[in-house]
C-alpha cells in the first residue's frame, strides 16, 4: 500500500514538473515572438529606407525566428504529452524532430542570403545596387545586436533550467542573428566609409554564421535521435553515486542514451551473493533512487544485480 502511495506521489511530482516546463517554455515562446515581430519590422524599415540590403537581410533573418519559435512551441508541447498505449516511452523526441525542422529552416534562410548578397556583388558594379546604406540602417544594427544578444541569454536560461533541446536551438538562433546584426552592422559602416561592396559582402559573412548555427542545432538533435550515450563527465559522476550506495561492490556495466531532453541508464551492479532476494532489491531500488534523485535529467534507471560469488567458481 505504501508502495502504491509512493508510486503515485511520484507520478504526480513528474506530472507537475512537467506542466510547469510548459509554463515556463511558452512564456519565453511568447515574449520572443512579440520581440521579434516588432524588431524585424522596424529592421526591414530601416533597411528599405536607409537602402541597406544587410539590414533587410537581418530582418529576414529576424523574422525567421518568428516562425522558428512557432516550432519550438509545438515540439515542446507534443514532447511534454504523458506516455501512451502506443507510446510507451514517452513523446520526448518530438523535440529533436522540432530541432531538426528548425536546423533546416535556419540552414535555408542562411542560404537564402548569402545568394542575395552574391547577386549584388556580381550585378552592382557601382549601381544603384551597392547604394551606400543610411544612418538609420547602422541604428537599427545596435539596437539589434542589444536585444538580441537579451533574447539569446534569457532564453538560454530557461531552456537549462528545463532541460530544453528545442527552446537552446531557439536560444542559439537568436544568437546567430546578435552574429548576423554585428555583421550588418560592420558592412554598413563600410559602406558609409566609401566601401559599398561591403554591405552585401555582410550578407555573405551573415550566411556562414546562420550556416554554423544550423550545423550545431541538426548535430545535437541527431545525437539524441540515435541513442548516443551522454558526456563522460556525467557517467563518471553516476559511476561516484552508484558505489556511495551501501552493499555496491563495484559496477560491472554502465550504459545511458539520450531520448530527447531525456536519459535512459542500464545498470548492472554486483552485490553480495549471499543476500535474500528482498535485501538484493533493495539494494537495487537504492541504486535507481539514487541515480534518479542526483540527475534531474534522467528519466528511468533500471538496475540489475550480479551475485558477486559466481566470479570465484
């Protein structure tokens, strides 16, 4: 009866965990949606009015994010649904499919324009094309490098306090348009100081670090995608707690492997082979307790217990 109790106190703990996750995964969903609508807006009118075509790439690249967010709330939300008859582990990596989706819209805005800005290097020849961008254009490119580089620091923080694939592939987007913002910004200068060609020329240089952003968010959701086994730094911390626990005489196999935000650990631990079955289950349950308790990231541990004497046969 206990043991009911315990089971569903727990379950309820996970379940409120998870609801508030969501909470705080939206909320930053929201403000990053408000602020990128209007920062994009105002970008693609000072880049229109101030005939900068790194400053109107900027603001697509914005704007992208907006749609970007829109993914992440999705995948967050799916991922957080309970486990189910026909998914039985839980919808965890829905949030890596969100990542992947997210890695390949980045890729192709990054894409997008740094053909732009190609175009006009090899078209320009001292046209209209390569005009030289007005003030307004070098404003807009502090002000977005500044609330930006806000935006990528408050959604990081969140997306470590909740252990967020999706919202810290939303947080790095962010902080590739900061990357893009400073390059507008340096071409616009340029420009102004009798270089036009370096206005499109910061498109270019825009594309590599919208390109390298893609590159990292598609990496790590894949790693979570095939059951790659977390840092070694981390096993190495388990590896201390399992032998802290009493009756653990040493681990004879350790395995983990990410799903998702989550981890999954096999273990299996050599105890004396002498205990009853019910001494040699609690010794286990210590384990699973302990490995669950000190890694908030890990979703189940199953351990399984060698008696130590057939060794000595």
């Amino acid at each position: 009866m206990e043991k009911t109790e315990t089971l569903k106190q727990q379950k309820k703990t996970v379940s409120d965990e998870r609801s508030q996750d969501m909470k705080i995964a939206m909320r930053i969903s929201y403000v990053s949606i408000l602020v990128n609508v209007v920062l994009s807006l105002f970008k693609l009118l000072a880049g229109i009015l101030a005939h900068s075509g790194a400053m109107i790439s900027d603001a697509v690249h914005s704007a992208s994010d907006v749609f970007s967010t829109f993914i992440v709330m999705i995948g967050v939300h799916v991922s957080s649904k309970k486990s189910d008859k026909e998914h039985q582990y839980g919808h965890e990596r829905m949030e890596c499919v969100s990542s992947i989706i997210l890695a390949v819209l980045l890729f192709l805005t990054g894409l997008a324009i740094g053909v732009s800005g190609a175009q006009k290097i090899f078209q320009g020849n001292g046209s209209a094309a390569l005009a030289i961008p007005g003030r307004l254009a070098l404003i807009a490119a502090i002000v977005s490098i500044g609330i930006k580089e806000w935006m990528f620091w408050y959604t990081r923080a969140g997306a470590k306090k909740i252990n967020s694939g999706a919202l810290m592939a939303d947080a790095w987007h962010h902080r590739s348009d900061a990357l893009s913002s400073v390059g507008s910004f340096i071409g616009i200068f340029g420009a102004r100081m009798g270089y036009p060609i370096m206005d499109p020329l910061a498109s270019i240089v825009i594309c590599f670090f919208i390109g390298k952003a893609a590159y990292d968010i598609f990496k790590d959701a894949m790693d979570k995608m095939v059951d790659r086994s977390c840092d070694e730094k981390t096993q190495e911390k388990m590896r201390k707690v399992v032998l802290e626990q009493e009756g653990v005489f040493r681990i004879d196999v350790m395995r983990t492997r990410l799903f998702g935000a989550k981890m999954y650990v096999d273990l299996e631990i050599a105890a004396d082979g002498n205990l009853s079955l019910s001494e040699s289950h609690q010794i286990a349950e210590a384990v699973h307790r302990a490995i669950e308790n000190n890694f908030q990231e890990v979703k189940h541990c199953m351990v399984h217990v060698n008696p130590i004497q057939e060794e000595k046969r």
